[in-house]
C-alpha cells in the first residue's frame, strides 16, 4: 500500500489531502488546472517547500512530520517523468540513458549488473533499442518521450511519476505512445502516480482515480465506480459514460464484427483484429444509451442490456436526466429526457432494456 497524507496551506491556495493507494497499477490524478495535481506530485517527490504529513511506499517512509523524517529527493527511490522530456541534447539517447543510470548508482549504490539488467530490460519494454544512436533532435516527441520513460524506470524506481507525460504531443503522437504507456502498467510492478487533465488518458489508462479540486479529494476509487458516479461526477456532457472492461468472447469474420463479453451481457463492436480471450476495455457513452420497458424488437440497434434502474438523477440540462443502471457487475449510463422517464414511468428497481447505438475500444 502507498499512504499519503500531505498539507501545503499558501496564501491563496491548501492542497490537504489523505490517500492510501494500492502499490500497483496506473493512479491517474485527475482535475482542472489549478486543482493542485503537480504540486501534490511534488510534494512526493520531496520538491514542495515545507509539506506537512506522511508519504509512506511500502515499508519506507520517505517524509514524517510527526517523527521529523524528511528524506531529500535525491534519497528516494522515485521515477520522474515531466511533460517534456529533459533530454540532454548533445547526448546520444544511449548516452543520455547511462548518464542517468550513473547518477541512479550513486544515490543508491545498486549492483552494476543488476542497473545494466534494469536498463536492458527499460530499452526492451519500451522498443527503443533501434533509437539508441541517435541524437535527441533526431526523435520524434513521442519518441523522447518514451527514451525519457526508460531513463526513469531503469532507475529501479519504487515509485514512478508522471506529470502530464503526454501533453506537449499531438493526437497522433498521443496514440502512437499510448500502447507503451499500456504496456509498462501491465509488464511492472511498480506503482504509479499519472497527472492529467485528459479524459481520454483516464480511460485509457489508469486503474485507480483520484480526482482533485481546488486542492481536495472530491473523489476516488476505482476508475469504472468513479466514471459513473453521477453526484459530483467527474465527466459531464459529452464525456459521461461508463468503463467495462471485458474479453473478446467472438468474431464474426464476414461482418468485421467482434463480440465484447463482460459479467452482464455483451456488445459487439468493429472487429479490431484481436484474438478471442484477449482482455480489452471498452466505453459506452451515455449519450448512446437508450432505454426500453420491454425488450426491443425489429431494430437496428443490436447492443442490448438487460439492467435495473439504480438511479435517476437530474443532468446539467433540465430537460434531461442521467439514469444508472446495473446490468451484471457492471454500471452503464443513459441520458435520457424528463418525458421520456415520465411516459414510460420510470422508477428505481424497474427491470428495462438499454440500447446501446455504440462501443468504443479504448484500451
């Protein structure tokens, strides 16, 4: 477990917050600008001026007030990805790689050997080994941003950090990085903190959320419980909707379709080229949900859940609500108008029928 406790009161500004963490997966600290996020990963990192609280990773204490313990930042076993990439540029990526592999054996008196195993295993996990000649200017963004990646991780690093690691890239750059972002949350056992501001990063990626305003927790939990909760929530207008993780249970090859199963029901979606079994994560938009008192019949519209109403809560605009249901295990939304619960009377504990027009593969 990671247990974060930290207050930093400014003058017009108090990060106060008190968080304990699962030590694994992608922890994504999510709010608006201004919200606190970077200063509270900073304040990990032991680079905040006079914090108050308790960073504890595992068994080590990195900062407690109480006991006077405050280690340096140089003194803890951290990982630091920012939004550009910090890259010397007169070095070539491999020498840039070994400059900080260097500094790490300083600060940690790590065995040579088992440094150069991390380094080799950081160039492999992030598929840079064709890049280590050349020169940073030589390099894509998403390419230096994967390089500066593997410097952090080949650190040994008990914990990583990631402040916004994706915002200096374009869309393209932005999903060409995402299948290594993936990939390092599920080949590493090391924990990770990721501040963004984007949606599409949080679903994508993290597997807890921590969502911060104005210096406080406003909520957390696991990504696909915060997503859909509609007091407070998190995503509003466009952006609402649920996260289901799921497997590939079928493909229909003469349709280009494939089926996404997931404890209560399935969807089919276009067929992504997985193999049946492959483990994916999919988002259904509620403003793509539909409902029905009794099972639909003669439509175009295939997706079908069979759920119970959970809630009924009013949505930004007054003509329309936002509707939970529960369908298995799983919590999918609907945006659906004030009438349309009024004329098919709608009510919480009423077995009803989603239509769902679309299903987006996010990860």
């Amino acid at each position: 477990m990671i247990h974060l406790q930290i207050n930093i009161v400014r003058s017009s500004f108090e990060l106060n917050l008190d968080l304990q963490l699962l030590g694994q997966g992608i922890t994504a600290i999510f709010g608006p600008s201004g919200s606190g996020k970077t200063t509270f990963l900073r304040a990990v990192a032991g680079l905040e001026k006079n914090p108050k609280g308790r960073i504890q990773i595992g068994a080590n204490i990195w900062q407690d007030t109480k006991q006077g313990v405050h280690l340096p930042t140089w003194q803890r076993p951290l990982g630091y990805v920012f939004q550009e990439s910090s890259l010397l540029p007169h070095l070539s990526v491999v020498e840039n790689l070994n400059f900080g592999l260097k500094r790490a054996l300083k600060s940690t008196n790590s065995a040579q050997t088992e440094a150069n195993k991390a380094l080799q295993a950081s160039i492999e996990l992030l598929g840079i080994g064709s890049l280590l000649q050349r020169m940073p200017d030589e390099l894509s963004g998403g390419e230096r941003q994967r390089v500066a990646i593997a410097r952090a991780i080949a650190m040994q690093p008990q914990l990583l950090l990631m402040d916004e690691p994706l915002a200096s890239l374009d869309a393209a750059r932005r999903h060409e990085i995402f299948p290594w972002l993936a990939r390092l949350r599920d080949d590493l056992k090391i924990p990770m903190l990721y501040v963004t501001h984007s949606a599409e990063e949080v679903t994508r990626l993290a597997d807890h959320l921590v969502v911060l305003d104005k210096g406080q927790v406003k909520a957390q939990g696991p990504v696909n419980q915060v997503l859909t909760q509609v007091v407070n929530p998190v995503l509003v207008g466009e952006d609402a909707g649920a996260l289901i993780a799921g497997h590939i249970g079928a493909v229909d090859a003469q349709w280009h379709l494939s089926r996404v199963d997931f404890d209560g029901g399935a969807v089919w979606m276009r067929d992504a080229g997985m193999q049946v079994g492959k483990a994916v994560r999919i988002r259904i938009l509620a403003r793509d949900v539909s409902l029905a008192t009794s099972e639909p019949q003669n439509t175009s519209i295939q997706n079908q859940l069979r759920g119970s109403i959970q809630s009924i809560t009013p949505d930004a605009h007054p003509s329309q609500v936002m509707v939970v249901l529960k369908c298995g295990a799983e919590e999918v939304l609907a945006r659906v108008t004030k009438r349309a619960v009024d004329d098919l009377a709608l009510q919480v504990g009423m077995s009803v029928w989603a239509q769902v027009k679309s299903v987006a593969l996010v990860a």
